[in-house]
C-alpha cells in the first residue's frame, strides 16, 4: 500500500501489485544474503534483547585486553612496567589463549542458531525449493559463522598489533622489526574461527534444537579436554603426550602460538598442532555436509 | 467419460501454451510408487491438482520443482526440464509448502525480503516487494511484527506472500487451506483467486478439498493412486448428463404417477427427481405433468455431473455408496 500526494491534494493509496521486470541476481547474490543474515542474527540483531546479550558479552571480553593495555598506554605513556616493553604487556600469545574460550562459546551460539532454527522450523524447504542449492546454503551459514569467529579471534589481536605499532616511538621502524607479526596474527586468527565454526556446525547439524547444539558443544569439548588432561598426564606410554590433540581448547591457541614463532612448552611439535586443527576442521564439514546431503526435503 | 480425458491422452485445455507438461512421469520409492506415468498438462490460469492424501500430489509437486529426480517419464515447467534446470524452474516458480515452514522470531517482513533475495532480487527492491506482497495479503499493518505472534490465517498469509516476493510466472500452492477456519478459508481462496485474477499469476493449486477447488480452479487435474485419472477445464468435467433434473416446491406423488404413466422412470424422492433424457420431448412431457397434477416446478434442467462425481467415476469408487474419497 502506498501513498502519494499529488499536486492538487491527490493520493494514490493502492497501486494494486506490480509486476516485476527488473535485475535478477544470481547465486552470488543469494549466497550473500544468506550469510549477512545470519550473521546479524548470530550476532543479535532483529531479536530480542535477550539474544543480544551473550552475543555482547563475547565479543566485549574478546575486546578487553586491548582496549585495557591500548587504553593505559593512551593514558600513561609506555612506562606502566619497569620490567615488560609497553608492546609485551599482553603479548599476542596469550591473547589468542584468552580468546580460545571467548571464541569456543560464540561458535555454541552462532552455529546453533546458523543451523538448528531452519530445520526445526522446516524453513529448509523453502531454501531448497529457491535457486540456491543446498550445499550453496550450508556455504553461506558456514561463512556466516566464520565471519563473526573471526570477528572475535583475529581482530582484538590484530588491532592490539595495529596500536602497538601507532604507539611506538618510532612506528616506522618498529613496523620494520614486527612487520610479520600482523601477517602471522592473521593465519592465526582466521584458523581459530574456523576450527571453532567447523566443530560448531558439526555439532549443530545432528540436532534440530539450539539449546542441545550449543550444550553437546561445550560439554563435548569440556570432556575431551579433560580426558586430553588425564590421559597426557597419567599415561607413561611414548605416544600418551599426543593425547593433548584432541583438546579443542589447545589445539586452535596452541597453533596460532606456534605460528606467531613462540616457543610452545608442549612436547607436541607446531607442525603437528597444525595438521591436527587442519585435520579437525576437514573432518568436520565433511559430516556436515553428509548430515545436510541426508536430509530429505 | 466422454469430458475426462484419460491420461494418455493430455487434455485440451483452456487457450495458451502449456505451463506444465509431464509425460510418463514416474516417481518409486523402494517398492511404493508414488507416482506412476503421470502425463498431464497444466495451462494458464488456475489449475487444482486434486487427490486423496497420498495420491501423489506433493511428490509431483516435489518433482516439478526439480528436488526429486524421476524414476520414469519427463517433464517441462515453463520450458525448463525441472531434472536438469532445477534453479532455473526454481528461480520463476513460488512454492507454497502445505507444512510449516516459517521462522518464528523474525518479522515478517524481514523473512519475506530474505526469501526475495534468495531468489534473485537486489537488496533494494527486495525490501520494496517484500511490502508491497506483504500489504497485498492483508498484512500491511502487521509485517513488523514476529511471525510466530501470528494466527494460522496470518501465518498462511506469510507464506503466500513469500511465495509471490519474486513475481513468479507460476506458484504452487499445498493446501493452502489447511488448518484454517471457515472465514479464514473463504479469505485465503479469495486471495488465490486474486492471485490469479488481478496479478495476473498463474497457480497450481493441490487440494483434497472439493469445494476449494471447485471455487477457485479453472482446471483440474484428478490424481488416484499416483495415477491421472482424469484433467480438463471444469466446465468439461461438469459438463451436462443425459439425465433431466426437476425439482418441486413440494412433494407431489401425482406428478410422480402421471410421469410413470407417460413411460418415464422417475429416479429420487421428495422434491428432487431425475428422468432419464431420450429427446428432448421429455422436458414439454414434464410440462405436461406439472399442468395437469397441479405440481409446482422450481427448477426443471438438464443434469450436470458434481466435482464429487467425477472424483468418484475417476477414482473408481461407486458415487451411490461412497462415503469417503476426497473431502466435499
């Protein structure tokens, strides 16, 4: 229903319905509006204050470390510790550890509510039944989920690496002497989201029910990493210090450390953190894709 | 059956080219086959596909759209092979789901833009539509709102309007009426009939509902067992029967006697006569009849067939002793 006024007062107030002769997008576009739906959704946008909170919460902590550490050095200068250079406050290792945890919770909420709320509400078959074939579908809410990990996994410590270099002395030439750690901040990040997208749709994709995605998430993890523990610290065997591998909670920070050329104080070589989360996150889609393949319209 | 024609044979139906044609199409799952060498032809305009539950209406349906590949036979949804061009057929048809199918905590004019989008709008002129469908199924007013706020009649309503967001050539309609009360029945065929009447969209409408057909299609497709029983324009399946209808304005046993003394088999009691329809000498001899009993005459016509009866006749079921079937 519309309405125009009209020069002398006029309205139309029903143009009735109009035919459509414009643009028609392809998949491209269609890809696109999936993904930047859910991201919004995931992230709390159109939905109930309730659903904003977590959401908020999350991405807040992820935050913290460098609004604190760039905030003092705004305020203070570089002479908040004697002992630690102003760049080493919070160094980038220990928040990619600070972020496993954020990141692990948020890919409970985002996946969950990427996947679960379409097949429980058989909305599904409306997708199906567009232009957009199913594994186009499960692309788009894979990204969706991604996109908002990495929102959280690489950009705190890449903006902490962005002020450490503006708030140099010199910016140029310590540039020139930490140039690689951006680069480096940046494999890390985008390969903590996406192990935590790719355990997350994994989990979501055999239920239906938000509340159970995001619990078996959580718990699964919350198990393995104890069992890892357990069996990492009570197995004398030469192959029990591998057990470490199937903890979710290390193997993501434990790569991104590895990768910003820290020292790890794990008897597991980086290569090997690497392979595992690689191996993870492949493992993964492929169940995701099988569960979404097997699912009748 | 001289009107419905059998499934061999694709009826000649109202003027234009064929939306739809299937040709032996056959769909098996294990050892059930749901559709079994269906070949029909769906023309502009508004078409029911009517049938019992499980007659093989969503899975034709299911193979028009191209989401289910055939076991048998092929099909053509606006020139477009549904087993090889899905998204193409998929990008021009709307698809009205007889199941559930919307997200409780969006709004709907959120979720209509969205299925917009999907099917190939820009952003811009996704948001434009999705209002103006959403206002052209009464819910101008309501479309900030969440669906899941949303009686079965608005819900119905929403997934018309997401069905027509990208201004398809061709919408297929699930039972759109189910779940719905009298007034939110008579409301949705009013708007099928809209659909089809002043936007100019054509509609493949299933049903088991009689009457809802009856009220909105020009066209029927008649499913049995996976089978076309029969299809044609209603006014070809309705067409008229070698029987004359009388009806009195109050029972009248004379009327009924001099009948029987001019050699006609009156058939039926009370008000409601049938006679057999030799020549035409039969209505001036019923004339007759009334002049000389003194009997009232409110209605004297040749007999039509009801949907019901050619449902039955297709189906195979006796009319005079059925009592289930499709319902009225």
């Amino acid at each position: 229903m519309t309405a125009q006024e009209g020069a002398a007062g006029a309205r139309i107030v029903d143009r009735g319905y109009q035919h459509y002769g414009g643009e028609r997008r392809g998949i491209a576009s269609a890809l696109r509006s999936i993904t930047v739906g859910t991201m919004k959704r995931s992230l709390g946008f159109k939905r109930p204050g309730s659903a904003k909170v977590f959401p908020f919460l999350l991405v807040a902590a992820s935050f913290l470390p460098f609004i604190i550490v760039t905030g003092l050095r705004l305020l203070i200068g570089d002479n908040i510790s004697r002992r630690v250079p102003a760049d080493q406050i919070w160094p980038y290792q220990r928040y990619f550890t600070w972020l496993g945890l954020a990141v692990l919770l948020l890919a409970a909420l985002a996946a969950s509510e990427a996947l679960c709320p379409d097949r429980r509400q058989r909305v599904l078959s409306l997708y199906y039944a567009s232009p957009v074939p199913p594994l186009l579908y499960l692309l788009g809410q894979a990204l969706a989920v991604t996109i908002v990990l990495t929102l959280v996994a690489l950009l705190p410590p890449f903006l902490l690496w962005a002020a450490n270099v503006g708030l140099a002395q010199n910016p140029g030439v310590y540039l020139q002497a930490h140039w690689d750690e951006g680069p480096r901040i940046l494999a890390g990040g985008v390969l903590l989201a996406l192990l935590n997208s790719a355990l997350g749709l994994a989990v979501a994709a055999f239920t239906e029910r938000k509340g159970y995605a995001a619990g078996a998430l959580i718990g699964g993890v919350v198990v393995a990493s104890v069992v890892a523990g357990i069996a990492n610290n009570a197995i004398k065997a030469g192959g029990a210090k591998y057990a470490v591998l199937i903890d979710p909670l290390l193997v993501g920070p434990n790569t991104a450390r590895w990768i910003l050329g820290v020292h790890l104080d794990t008897r597991v070589q980086g290569p090997i953190w690497l392979g595992m989360e690689v191996a993870m996150i492949a493992v993964c889609a492929v169940l995701v894709v099988r569960v979404y393949r097997s699912l009748a319209f | 059956m001289t009107t419905a024609l059998r499934e061999t044979v694709p009826a000649p139906g109202a003027a234009g080219a064929a939306l739809v044609t299937t040709s032996g199409l056959t769909k098996t799952y294990g050892s059930v086959r749901a559709l079994d060498g269906a070949s029909l032809i769906v023309r502009p305009g508004c078409t029911a596909l009517l049938g019992e539950n499980g007659a093989g209406k969503s899975t034709l349906i299911k193979l028009l759209l191209g989401l289910n590949a055939a076991s048998a036979g092929s099909a053509s949804v606006l020139d477009f092979d549904p087993a090889t061009q899905g998204s193409d057929v998929r990008a021009r048809v709307g698809y009205f789901p007889e199941h559930d199918c919307l997200p409780n905590d969006w709004q709907a004019q959120d979720f209509v833009r969205q299925m917009g989008e999907v099917r190939g709008l820009p952003a811009r002129v996704a948001v434009q539509r999705a209002s103006d469908v959403l206002a052209q199924v009464g819910l101008a007013e309501e479309r900030y709102r969440q669906i899941g706020g949303f009686s079965t009649g608005m819900k119905q309503r929403v997934k018309l309007a997401q069905a027509l967001v990208h201004d398809p050539q061709l919408v297929l309609l699930d039972e759109p009426t189910n779940g719905l009360d009298p007034l939110g029945r008579d409301q949705m065929l009013e708007l099928v009939q809209r659909v089809v009447r002043e936007m100019g969209i054509n509609v493949l409408i299933s049903s088991h509902l009689l009457a809802d057909v009856q009220q909105v299609s020009d066209a029927v497709i008649l499913l049995d067992r996976g089978h076309v029983a029969a299809q044609g324009t209603l006014r070809e399946l309705l067409s008229d029967t070698d029987t004359v209808l009388i009806e009195l304005i109050e029972e009248n046993a004379a009327f009924v006697a001099y009948l029987i003394a001019q050699g006609l088999r009156p058939e039926g009691s009370g008000r409601e006569l049938r006679v057999a329809l030799t020549d035409e000498a039969v209505f001036d001899t019923v004339r007759d009849a009334a002049a000389e009993t003194g009997a009232g005459l409110a209605r004297l016509k040749r007999g039509a067939r009801s949907l019901e009866e050619v449902f039955l006749s297709g189906t195979g079921e006796d009319p005079a002793t059925s009592g289930d079937g499709a319902g009225r």
